[in-house]
C-alpha cells in the first residue's frame, strides 16, 4: 500500500474586507491553481457581499491533485456596513422595485448603454433566471421562483451592478 502526501494549498487572498453594498471580488491569492472556492456569497470564483450582508464569513479553496489527494486552506473575510452618498455616474441610473417582491420584479434603467444581461443568482449561487433587456423599463417574472434571498446581476461591455433581492 502505497501512502500519498496530500497537496499544500495555500488561500491568502488580497483583500479580506468588503463593504455590504460593494462590488463583487474576483478571489485570488491561491495555490496550487484550478481548485475551486466555496462559502456564502461565493458563484463562480467571485465573492459578492451583496449575497452575505454584513459580518464574518469562511472562504474555503479546495484542491485536488492529478492522485486524487484533496486539501483545504480557509480564510474569513469580513463584510461591513458602509454608510455614504450614492450618486449617479457616467449617465447610469437604475431602479429595481418592489423589493420585496412577489410577482414581478421592476427594473428602470436609464443609461447611455442600450442592451443589459440581467441574471438573477440563487444563495447556493446558481443562476436562475438570464434575459438581456434594453436600458428602459422591463419586468421579470418571479412567481415561479421560490422565496427566498437572490442577488440580481445586470451587466454589460462596461458596467455591473448588484442588488439583494427578497422574494416572499
């Protein structure tokens, strides 16, 4: 029988603060390369803490070798209130209602950029729901979906946005 050490993994991100209303974070800072994260707010390599909210959350990175040898490194990351003036920039104003919703989710969305992918992320972080819209008024249909907390994504060539939203 033959015994396999198992990988050093190594997760020491760049940044470990975050503000509850701030942009999503790419995580980096970890080694060996092609392993995965895990932990609330993460989708995809991307930690959002608009999906969290406030407080302490443990990031995980996983790898696992070519011999089948996995190994973790855990690092918390911290998500506070920030508290400021928002104001719009580059002509980008949007407004997403009612929130909590039920049936239908408003979206107004008064921009120099034309079309927008929307997506709406579930807690375990899997999309839900993709359209592309034009800057203007839409409304997405939710009834379908179940309650709960979801983090609507709009995007385009220059810009994302993020919004938690509650659906009762």
């Amino acid at each position: 029988m033959q015994v396999l050490s198992l990988p050093a993994v190594l997760f020491s991100p760049s940044e470990n603060e975050f503000c509850n209303d701030g942009p999503s974070f790419i995580l980096d800072g970890a080694t060996p390369a092609r392993g995965n994260f895990s932990g609330a707010g993460v989708v995809d390599g991307t930690f959002y803490p608009a999906i969290t909210g406030p407080g302490n959350f443990s990031i995980t990175y996983n790898y696992t070798n070519i011999s089948g040898c996995s190994n973790a490194d855990s690092k918390n990351i911290t998500v506070n209130v920030c508290t400021g003036i928002n104001e719009a920039v580059d002509d980008f104003f949007i407004n997403v209602y009612p929130n909590p919703a039920h049936d239908l989710l408003n979206l107004s969305i008064s921009s120099s950029q034309s079309q927008w992918q929307v997506e709406l992320i579930n807690s375990i972080g899997a999309t839900v729901k993709s359209i592309l819209m034009q800057s203007g008024l839409s409304s997405i249909d939710v009834h379908v979906l179940p309650r709960g907390i979801y983090l609507l994504v709009l995007k385009n060539d220059s810009k994302k946005y993020f919004e938690k939203i509650i659906l009762e």
